[in-house]
C-alpha cells in the first residue's frame, strides 16, 4: 500500500492506522534530502514530503530559508496552505508565507 510505503500512515494494532506526523517520517525523509539521502529508484518526493521536510527544517531550527531554495517546486505554499488547515498547524502558515516573501524577493524559482 503507497501510503504505508511513503510512511503517511502505519498500521496499530489490528486494523487501525495511525496518519503520521511529519517528525515521525523524518527518517524516510531524509533518504530523500538528509544526511543519510540515498537514491530512491524512481521514487520522487511530493509536495506533501516537501512540505512536512520543511516543517521538520522549521521545528529544528535549522534554516528554512537554505531548505526551501534545495526543495522548492511550484504549489509547495498552497499545499502549506491546506496542511494548516486540515492539521490546525500555523507552522504551515508561517512556511508557505516565509516561501512567497522568498519568491517576492527573487529567492526561489518555480
């Protein structure tokens, strides 16, 4: 199943899945972009990826500005958009409104 694969979700016991927070798909994440990143065979991220890679960037401390110019593609502010309002977390907020200062200053492309 794609979403256990791509670790949206985990199965609890029994039947029940759980949908996992970005925190908790940080080590899938980082076969894509980490320290540990490793080619996925023909696996590209999506834009939900890029978006919980950059809440996980947000939530560490590191700099999220350096993250997003390295993961950016267009719709990555509107899938930011939708995440805080379905998950009710304003770090979704603060990201996509850091990305579109960044695309108003020239900083990102896409």
């Amino acid at each position: 199943m794609v979403f256990v694969e791509r670790q949206f979700i985990k199965q609890e016991k029994g039947k029940v899945f759980k949908v996992l927070k970005p925190s908790e798909r940080k080590d899938y994440l980082e076969g894509f972009w980490g320290e540990k990143a490793r080619a996925r065979s023909g696996v590209e991220p999506l834009l939900i990826d890029r978006a919980h890679w950059l809440h996980i960037a947000w939530e560490s401390g590191r700099p999220v500005d350096k993250v997003a110019r390295e993961i950016y593609i267009s719709g990555l502010e509107e899938v930011c958009d939708a995440l805080a309002k379905i998950t009710r977390d304003q770090t979704y907020s603060r990201i996509a409104e850091r990305l579109r200062r960044m695309k108003e200053q020239g900083k990102l492309i896409g």
